[in-house]
C-alpha cells in the first residue's frame, strides 16, 4: 500500500474527504527493551489504512504528539510509549 503521509501540504490539486484520527502503543517487553520505532510504525500504518479505507490517496498535514506511560507487567511496572496521529485524507484530482 503506498499512500503518502505528509506532515506539511501537497503540491498538487485534491479534494478533502475527511480528517482521520490513529493511536498506537509499544511496551517494554520481558526481552525487548522500549522502541519508539515500533509505535510510530504501527501509527503511520493505522493512518495509511484510513487512507485506504476512504479510496484517499494521501494524510496531510499530519500531526505526531507521543506520552511516555507505565502499565503494570509481571512484578514490576513497564513503560509504554503511545503515539496519538492526526491529518486530513486527500484524493488527488
């Protein structure tokens, strides 16, 4: 799926079909250590298939806003990291 995600604006003509909303989250596993890279991943795919499911053929101006967590694990509290995306769906004319 090859949807482009801008956080500025397009150079070309397109009509606004809607402002779509994504939210992910990783948390440090029993062998993994916390990855930021894996939320953001998961974030912009969520927004990619929002895309998709409204025939768009672009997110723009999208915004990334992230928060630090923690969640209970096994004996201990885990950190988590979510990341919170926003943008508008654009179709191409």
């Amino acid at each position: 799926m090859n949807k482009i995600l801008s956080t500025g604006n397009l150079n070309q003509a397109y009509d606004v079909i809607d402002v779509v909303f994504a939210f992910d989250s990783h948390k440090e596993g029993f062998f993994t250590g916390l990855s930021p890279d894996k939320a953001f991943d998961g974030v912009k795919e969520k927004l990619r298939n929002k895309c998709l499911e409204l025939a768009g053929d672009a997110v723009i101006n999208c915004q990334f806003e992230y928060r630090n967590a923690l969640t209970d694990g096994i004996g201990k509290k885990k950190q988590i990291i979510e990341i919170l995306a926003y943008g508008t769906v654009v179709r191409f004319k």
